[in-house]
C-alpha cells in the first residue's frame, strides 16, 4: 500500500469543472460597466455637473462700481452668499408659505389616495381598471399644463364653475388667502392623487388573499379588514409616498407660478424657495443668490428627507 501511494508533494489537486454556462469575472464585470455605463454618464451630466456648476456659482458675487454703469466684477465670496440669503426675510417666509401649503395638502393627499386604494379593492368595487386609469390620466398630464387648466377653470368669467357658484350665491375671490392657497392645494392633489393611488394599490394587492378571507370568515367587516390588515400591512408604501410628498412639497414650483397671474397680492413671486430662487436668476440676473438658495433648500430637502425616513422606520418595525 506505500508503495501504490504517491508522495504529498507530488499529488495534483483534484480538476474542478467550471460551473455550467458561467463566465469569466472579467467578462461579467466588462458587461456590467458597457450597460451602467450610459447611465452613469448621463447622472455625471445631468446631476453631478450642475451641482457642482451651482456649487461654484454660490461662492462669487458680482459688484458694481460707480453708480452701476461700470462693468461688473465677479469676486470670490465664500458663504457671503449663503449669509445673504439666509438673512433675506423673502427666502424665509417662503418656507413658511410651504409649510402652510403642507399642513393642508399632506393629510388631504395621503388620506384620499389611501381611501380611494381601499375602496377600490373591496370586494365591492366593480370597474376597478376603468377607474385605476381614469384617476392615473392627470398625473400623466405635464404640471404646468395642469396649471394652465386649472388657471382657467379659476379666472371669473370665462370658467364655467365659477360661473355656476356665482349663480349659487357663493363668491369666489381667488386673491383671497383663504381661496388662494386651497385652490393652489386642489390643483397639486388633483396632479398626484392618482399616482399614490396606483402605489397604494399595488401594495394592497401584494397582501395574501387567504389572510383577508380568513378575516371575512371570522365575521369581520370592511372597514375592520382595512383597518386591521390592510393598513398595517402596507405601512412601508406610506412611508414611501410620506417622503416623496414632504420633497415634493418643498419642490413647489410650477403651480404658484402661473396662479400668481391671477393672485398676485397673495402668491408673489417669491412664495417658495423655489419661485425665490427663479425670481433672482431670471429677473434680477443674481446668480449667486440663486445657487445658494437653491442648495440650502437642497440642503433642507435632505434633513427633510433623513427625519421622514427615521420616523418611519419604527413604523415598519411594528
């Protein structure tokens, strides 16, 4: 038996096969970059470079020597910007006109969209996929086309909806705060409701059926079945819809845009950050003020986002 047994050291490691279809690491890996590379491409180009285009912008101001006819010079002023801004009692009240807008915008929105998704998958509803598409069609439609819509369903005189409240005996003063800013609210739910809708749906249909026949057989309505199985169940896609919408919120834009036509003593020109921002770009060519503001509203959307995400974590783990 020593004999017919070969040294150690002149054993050969046993041939292992290589594993049926696989590939070489250097040719899946050659793959990956070829088909990630477009899009990291177009993020560097679309995402990355007008950050930092912004991020240089915000740190020089341009000064005016004379009483203004000279040439401008554009000198490096580190956070002066951002100083500025901050100061600006405009920028300020613009994210105090967005909260506004959110303490009556964020619990029509979630509360709507979630009921709508609940009744739409009772047992009782009949045409669901007639209904799912007809309240995701506004949200295919571009916002400030929606806006325009709405401006003229707004305008006295031309709309027909105003005309028929004004037949009724009620007044509609859209320069009025308090018509204004639940008109501006109107339009943005009438823009998003249906696409939470489809989100809620989808997660209310990821829940087991024999879970909600179980409940239906035990003798529970409804009401209790969403109450107590479906609303817990889907509370991660709350949570989803939560943060896009406190984003969203802040990201105002294009709807007190064009209201600001018709309700100019109400939504100014600076009634967001975002619209404060536009305004100093695009009207008083003070590019630095508007890449500062622009990244502290960045900034907040960021906090934002952190705090809305950890306040939903414990909501998921329960």
């Amino acid at each position: 038996m020593a004999l017919l047994t070969k040294p150690a050291a002149t054993r050969r490691a046993p041939h292992r096969a290589p594993a049926a279809g696989g590939r070489p690491r250097s040719r899946t890996r050659g793959a990956a970059a070829l088909l990630l590379g477009p899009f990291f491409l177009l993020f560097a180009a679309a995402t990355l470079a007008p950050i930092g285009y912004a991020l240089w912008l915000s740190l020089f101001q341009e000064h005016h020597s004379g009483l203004g006819f000279g040439p401008a010079t554009t000198v490096f002023s580190g956070i002066g910007n951002y100083l500025d801004v901050l100061k600006d009692s405009a920028y300020r009240d613009g994210f105090v006109h967005v909260a506004l807008f959110a303490v009556i915008y964020v619990p029509l929105m979630l509360g709507g969209s979630l009921a709508v998704a609940l009744l739409l998958d009772s047992a009782l509803a009949r045409a669901k996929r007639f209904f799912q598409l007809t309240l995701f069609l506004p949200h295919v439609v571009p916002g400030i086309i929606a806006a325009i819509v709405w401006l003229y369903l707004y305008t006295p005189g031309v709309s027909p909806i105003v005309s028929v409240l004004q037949s009724g005996g009620f007044s509609f003063d859209l320069g009025s705060p308090f018509v204004a800013v639940p008109s501006l609210v109107n339009v943005a739910i009438w823009e998003v409701l249906g696409y939470n809708v489809v989100v809620f749906y989808a997660a209310l249909q990821a829940i087991p059926r024999e879970v909600l026949e179980a409940a239906l057989i035990d003798g529970a309505s409804e009401l209790r079945t969403s109450w107590s199985i479906k609303l817990p169940s889907i509370r991660s896609s709350v949570g989803l819809v939560g943060l896009f919408t406190a984003i969203g919120v802040l990201q105002l834009f294009q709807e007190p845009l064009l209201m600001q036509q018709t309700a100019p003593a109400v939504i100014t020109t600076t009634w967001t950050p975002n619209l404060y921002n536009y305004a100093q770009a695009f009207k008083d060519s003070n590019y630095g003020y508007a890449a500062a503001g622009s990244i502290l509203l960045a900034v907040v959307c960021g906090l934002l986002s952190f705090g809305v995400t950890r306040l939903s974590n414990p909501w998921r783990r329960a």
